[in-house]
C-alpha cells in the first residue's frame, strides 16, 4: 500500500472517531518517517522513492510519484527542523529531464558529434524556457493561486520546480467532483462559488504580472469542503499548445500544433484570451457533466445548450467558448459576472414560484386567523348578526370589499417580515441574512440585508488583508526582505479598494517607508549601492517629500559618484597596467591626480619599467665622480621628419640613418655646478645664471666653444674620450626608437609631464607666445631631471635648453654620422631640442637650430657624449 493511501486510511479514521485529532498528526508522522527511512542512491536516469534531490539549502528527499509518469513527486524538506512535523515539510516537485537526458542516438546507429551537441543545446534551450516561466510564477501571490516557491537545480543534474503542497485529505479537484457528483452537472449557484476566485486569480496574474496560465482545466482547480478554493499549476505548462475551437471546428486550429514555443509567438492577449476560453470550457463541464470536446465529438458541430441556463447567460457563455476569435473576451472576472448577471433572473422568478412547503403552510395558517379576527371584529360591531339567516334565493353579496380582508394579512406578513430580519440582524453572520433572504422576493428588507451580506464579505476580506500585511511587514523590519515590503504594499492597495479610508491606509505605508528606509541605510553601509537605490525608490513612490529620504538620496547620489571614480580609476589603471608601458602609466597618473587610488602600484610598475641601459660614471682626477653617462646601444633610425607631421621645416627632409658604434651620452645636461668647476680649475670666468640659479639648472649662456673645451678637459681628468654629440647621435638618442614627433606622441599639449618649454605658465609673463596647452611648472629653465625620461632614460632630449652638437649645419644632411667637424669660418653648428622659450613646432625630436661657434644665450646649454671602446 502506497505513502498516501496510508495517509488517506489515518484521516478516515480519524473522521470515524477513532484516533483523535493529535494521535492523527502523530500518525502522519510516523507514516511520512518510514517513507523516507530508506535513502537511495541517485541514478543518472531514473528517479525513485527516497531519493534525495536539489542543491544545498534546498534538498529533497522523494516520497511518492504522484503523477504516475515521474513528473510530478510528493517530497520531503530535508533541511527542515527536526522537530517539525513532517506534514509541515511537505512539498509537491515537478521535475523536469536533466541535460544528460538530450535524445541520444537509435539503437545500433552512432550519431555524429555535431547532432548529439545540437540536442544538447536544444535540452539546454528548453530549461531555460522552462526556468523563467518558473521564476515568473513565484512572483504570484494570490489567496487562490497555489504558490510556486522556485526553481532549483543541484548537482545531482535534476532541475525542478518546488510548489506548495495541496493535501488531497482535505482537497478535492474538480475531476473528482464531477466523477463523484456530478454526472448531471452542477447547479449554477455551485458553479459560481467555484469559478468566481479562479476568474479572480486568473485576473490578478494578468493585471499585476501580466501572467497566462496557458493550462486551466478540471485537474488544475482544487476545492475543499469549507469551498476554499485554489488554482495549480501557474508557470508550469512547460509545453503549451494551441487549443482546439468547439465553435468553429478545426480549421487552422489543431490541437496537435505548436508544441513548445507556439504559445511564446503569440500575442500575450492571445494567451489571456486562452484562459478565458479555457474558464468557459470548465463552466460547460461543470454545468453539464460532459465536457464540450465530448459532446462535439458525438454530435458534430452542435453544442447542447447546459440544462438550467437562460438564453443570455447561454449567449454569454458562447462568447467565451468563440476562441479564437476576438468575440472570446480576455478580462476572466468580468466574463464570469456578465455570465452570473444574465443567469440570475430566471433564479429570481424560480425563487418566487417555488416555494417550500413550509411557507405555504404558514400563509394559510396566517390567513385563516386573520379571517377568524375580521370576523369577530365584525360581529362586535354589529356588521354581521349572531346568528346567520337561512339561505334563501340568490346569494348576499359579501358586505365587506376582498381588499378590507387582504390588509390584515399583509400587515401579518410584514411584521413577521419585520422580526425575520431582526432575528438576522441579532446574530449578525452571513448564514444569518442569507437565511432571511430565502424569504425573497417577498423580502421587505432584503436590499438591507443584501448590504449586510456586502459589509460582512468586505470586512472579511479586509481582515484577511490586514493579517496578511501584518506578516509581510514584520517580515521586512524584523528579517530585512525588502520583497516582502512590495507584496505587502500590495494588500494594502487593495485593503484601500475595498475601504478607502481604512486608518491602515497611512499607518501602513508608514511603516513599510520606514522598513525600506532602514534597508537603504543598511546597504548604504555595506556599499550595496545598487539594492539601497532600489529601496529608495519604493520608499520615495509612497513619500516623495519626506526630508529623510531626500538627505539619504543625497548621500545615495554622493556615494554613487564616489563609487562611479573608483570604477573609473580601476578601468584606468586596468587598461594601463595592460599595456605595461610607461607611457600608459604615466598617462594614468596624470589623469587621476592626486586621487589615484593605485598610485602606489603605478609607481612600482614604473621602476620596473626603468630603462633598462647601463649608467657609467669615469673618476676625476681628484678621485670625485664625474657625469652620468647612459650607453646608447648602436641601430638604425629614419632621421627627419615625414611630409605629413604637424609644424615641421623642408630641412628635415627624411632619410635612413644607421649608427654603427654604441656609445654613451650625458644622462643630464651639463650642470652648472659641473660646468663651475671646470671653470675655477682652468681660471676661467663663470657664465651668468639670469638670477634663475645654478646648482643642478642646466648651464646657460656658453658658446660652442667653451662647450667644446669643457669636453676637453673631462677627458684630460677621466682618460676617456668625452665630446658633443654629432646631430645623427643626438637624434637617434632623443627618439629613443620612436617615430612619433616627440618622443612622448604627437600632441604637443601632453608635453608638461616630459618637457620645459612654453607653457601656459610661461604665456602668463610672455604674453604673446604660442604654447602648449598645459602647465610645466616652470617660466624659465628648470634642475635637470624634472620631467619623465624618454625610453633609453635620457632626461631633457626636448626643453629646459638648446644643445650644441658638433655637426656643421646642412640643409641636405651630408654631414658625418658619428665624427665631429671643426669649425670653417662663419658656418654654424647644430643645436638640437628646443628650449624652454620655444614654442611647440620648436620642440620636436627632428626640429634643427644652428649657431656659429662664438653665439651664447639664455636658453643655450649642452650635453656630451663618451666614446666607447
């Protein structure tokens, strides 16, 4: 014997009056317990009693097939409290084939990889389907919908979805009524009381969810004894179809057609139009015995009128059988009470004809006292004689009109009337008035009572929304879930339909704005900015002008811009460390300024990224540590610049270039205190600063030649050989073997980071320079080293001061590669990278500038190259 035949056994006896009421629960108990004391083994392919599926947190034990297919099972919570009782944790699972379930080949036939991947993904297409129609369906929460509780799939590879669990000792579904009950159909009073909260649910998913059901039928509607009735199965038709018309036979309209995703291509109106039809099929059924398909199938093209209809409730209920036409309504709530509207005059006349018998026994008993009192009435007053003369001739007429005799009897009937709705009135319930109402159509207070009957369902309902908002509530201040503020909200919109000035109405949205402000704060505190917007939302729909959530959306706003840098700095720095270069890291830090939130990183990347060039220092003769010399490995280069780039002169023109000897070239240029010292050894008259400074500022101020004696006298001091840099080597070190203009890029305006040269801070004195669009810090010259390096980590190659090279100018570039030339009358010698009062065009890696060998200036420096063995 089976888990529920045992169950449905103990409730038997229970009604019978042998156990009592506990000893029933604690037999439930035991039965659900020896059910799952066996646990199973998860197969690949098959599911079996005391099997446990789901994934953690959600885990099921499995009791009994309901369905007989292994679709539907009757299931136990496994992470339910021990102490619980089992019937408490029951759950009904719908449970859908695995992915390791795709059609697999025919016997003997090996399928091709390509076909058995395509399966795949058509299994893997369909849960999906499946799992969000499935989520859609936990949204409803409706007093008659059956609520479905999620989708769930673990690793065990079943996907199902979990439900509510309606008890089949205390719930019949309409299959089983008819089978029972009604072979000749129900009245339509009965049928009324079933269909009206079915129309309301179907009602309330299509207006707050915009949800079909796509699968009414008998087998989905579940009613219980005291007519609480629910609705199964939302979300679960997991291959809807095409219904088949009983109005306008098959034409186009199969009811084989449109498996799966049939019902996704129509119109969502369409499916609401579905569910109507599919409620008027039920009214047919219930109303007959017979559904409409049966009676069509044995009398084609004819559909029998139900026995009791009138004409327009007949005409009603075609309508909603004239699917799919749009005579087929889509509003389920309207449809039942059009059809209720037509119905109810002929129950109104049948009401007034036929009686019970006992009313017709009180009438006749009334109307023969109140002859007896007419007749005493009248002898006392000598209208009549005591005794009655002797029947002579033709009769005597009545002396007394018929209406005179009537009054008493009405006035009878309405005081007996009159005590019936007082009775009623005492007591006050709905049985009550509805008693008192039998008396209708010769009711005299049955307006009265029917307004009764109203108030008692209203206030009803309105308790039950009221118990059911308290719950939602105290679920969203006491465990934080702020979806539970939303159903809430919902009970308490319609509590206000129902009694619009209900004092919940305020205290109620009070409570739910200060709940959903309490979530805000808490995810504000976490940084969850997205779910405090989201609470924050609802709570300003319900007060928009309340100062407390305007300050909290300030402090929403400000945290959200907080959170939109951070982002940007770590997108920033991202594509930065992706491109690994120091260019991009440089870019980075001089785009977020003194709120890099990586700086440190930055700054750890770019000493890894130092060049990676030998530095050699020679010893002077005092044993003291002469420049920083980097050493410039030999290559190739295209000296010039091309036709195309931006500010360039015809002396550029471009050609290849290959330096054929490494050597090293003065990390810095000459410093003043260097250039000083060689100065006092050799008695010669220190150059002039301007008053900017000397120390480690380029020195300034010297001609070609004493450049060249100074480069004399280092090699007198070291024993190497020190000189200018020809315009070749001084070129192919500044590009560093980049083509671009500058050695940072083309754009002069991004130069401040890597150059001294006429800035926005120099326009300020020098009013009428074109400069770069930014600011170096600096008017006049700055220490050597302030700026970034290029990519051999040479300091200065554009800016701070022009350098003297040891290259007689030539407009066609015929000079030597990497020998110096001596001076040839009035020539003059190249200076190479602009200096700090040039303007952008000026300081460019190919720019050429020329002096004759005694010219000095302010802007004038240089810088030396060692030859190398």
């Amino acid at each position: 014997m089976d888990l529920e035949t045992h169950l449905k056994e103990s409730a038997q006896a229970c009604s019978d009056g042998q156990p009592d009421a506990e000893a029933l629960a604690r037999r439930q108990d035991e039965l659900l317990a020896a059910g799952v004391a066996a646990p199973v083994a998860a197969g690949a392919d098959t599911l079996a009693p005391g099997m446990t599926i789901g994934p953690s947190g959600s885990r099921f034990r499995l009791l009994q097939d309901l369905s007989g297919s292994g679709r539907i099972w009757l299931a136990r919570a496994e992470e339910a409290p021990a102490d619980s009782p089992s019937a408490l944790n029951l759950r009904a699972l719908k449970v859908f084939p695995p992915l390791s379930h795709a059609p697999a080949a025919g016997r003997g036939v090996i399928r091709e990889e390509r076909a058995l991947r395509a399966d795949l993904v058509g299994v893997r297409a369909y849960l999906t389907k499946v799992r969000a129609r499935v989520e859609l369906a936990t949204k409803l929460r409706h007093p008659h919908i059956v609520a479905v509780q999620g989708w769930r799939s673990g690793a065990d590879g079943w996907p199902f979805a979990e439900m509510d669990y309606v008890d089949p000792l205390r719930y019949r579904t309409l299959t089983q009524l008819l089978k029972e009950q009604g072979a000749q159909g129900f009245p339509w009073e009965t049928v009324l009381r079933w269909l009206r909260p079915v129309a309301a649910a179907l009602d309330y998913a299509r207006i707050e969810h915009r949800i079909a059901h796509q699968h009414l039928d008998s087998d989905t509607v579940c009613v219980n004894p005291q007519g609480m009735v629910l609705l199964l199965g939302f979300g679960l038709a997991v291959e809807p179809r095409e219904p088949r018309s009983v109005l306008f036979g098959a034409t186009g309209l199969s009811g084989d057609t449109g498996a799966e995703g049939s019902s996704e291509a129509v119109s969502a109106e369409t499916l609401y139009r579905r569910d109507v039809y599919a409620l008027a099929l039920l009214a047919y059924q219930l109303l007959s015995g017979h559904s409409a398909h049966e009676v069509i199938a044995q009398y084609p093209n004819v559909v029998a009128r139900p026995a009791g209809l009138t004409d327009e409730a007949w005409r009603r209920l075609r309508q909603g059988l004239a699917y799919p036409s749009e005579l087929c309504p889509i509003e389920a709530g309207r449809f039942i009470a059009d059809l209720d509207d037509a119905q109810r005059p002929d129950q109104a006349r049948a009401a007034a004809v036929v009686w019970p018998a006992w009313r017709w026994g009180a009438i006749v008993v009334l109307l023969v006292l109140a002859l007896l009192g007419v007749y005493v009435f009248m002898v006392r007053d000598g209208a009549l004689p005591l005794e009655v003369p002797a029947v002579t001739g033709t009769p005597v007429e009545p002396s007394v009109p018929p209406t005179e005799w009537s009054a008493p009897l009405q006035e009878a009937e309405r005081e007996a009337d009159r005590r019936a709705f007082e009775a009623a009135r005492r007591v006050g319930d709905r049985a009550a008035y509805m008693l008192y109402l039998q008396r209708c159509p010769r009711c005299g207070y049955g307006q009265d009572a029917r307004e009764m009957l109203h108030r008692l369902d209203v206030e009803e309902q309105a308790g039950a929304l009221r118990r059911r908002f308290e719950l939602l509530v105290q679920t969203l201040e006491q465990q934080g879930r702020g979806d539970a503020g939303d159903e809430a909200l919902a009970r308490l919109e319609a509590l206000e339909r129902l009694i619009p000035d209900d004092p919940l109405k305020v205290s109620g949205r009070q409570r739910l704005v200060n709940g959903w402000t309490m979530l805000v704060q808490r995810s504000l505190e976490q940084q969850d900015l997205a779910n405090a917007d989201r609470w924050l939302r609802k709570a300003l729909a319900l007060q928009p002008d309340a100062p407390e959530l305007i300050a909290l959306m300030q402090d929403l706003r400000r945290a959200e811009s907080v959170a939109r840098e951070r982002q940007q700095d770590r997108d920033a720095f991202t594509a930065a460390r992706r491109m690994n270069t120091r260019r991009a890291l440089w870019a980075y830090l001089d785009r977020c300024g003194a709120a890099c939130g990586y700086r440190a990183e930055a700054e750890a990347a770019l000493e890894r990224l130092v060049p990676g060039n030998p530095v050699i220092r020679d010893r002077l003769g005092d044993g003291s540590p002469g420049p920083e010399m980097v050493i410039i490995p030999a290559g190739s280069f295209l000296m010039g610049s091309p036709p195309h780039e931006r500010g360039r002169y015809e002396d550029e023109t471009p050609h290849p270039v290959r330096i054929g000897r490494s050597f090293a070239m003065s990390r810095y240029e000459v410093m003043f205190h260097e250039y000083d010292r060689f100065a006092s050894a050799t008695g010669r008259p220190l150059p002039a600063d301007q008053g900017w400074g000397r120390g480690r500022r380029p020195v300034i101020n010297v001609t070609w030649q004493n450049a060249t004696d100074y480069a004399a006298w280092l090699s007198q001091q070291t024993g190497q050989r020190y000189r200018l840099p020809t315009e070749a080597e001084w070129e192919y070190a500044a590009r560093a073997g980049t083509t671009s203009s500058r050695y940072w890029g083309d754009n002069p305006d991004q130069g401040c980071a890597y150059a001294n040269a006429a800035d926005l801070d120099g326009k300020k004195v020098f009013v009428g320079w074109s400069v770069m669009q930014c600011r170096d810090g600096q008017v006049y010259t700055a220490p050597v080293g302030s700026y970034r390096s290029n990519d051999f980590g040479l300091y200065d190659m554009a800016g701070n001061v022009l350098e003297w090279t040891c290259t007689l100018y030539d407009p066609g570039y015929r000079s030597p590669v990497q020998s110096c030339e001596e001076p040839a009358g009035d020539a003059a010698f190249v200076s190479r990278g602009g200096s700090w009062n040039d303007e952008p065009r000026n300081v460019r890696s190919a720019d050429r500038h020329r002096g004759r060998t005694d010219f000095q200036d302010y802007f004038q420096g240089f810088r030396l190259v060692r030859e190398l063995p």
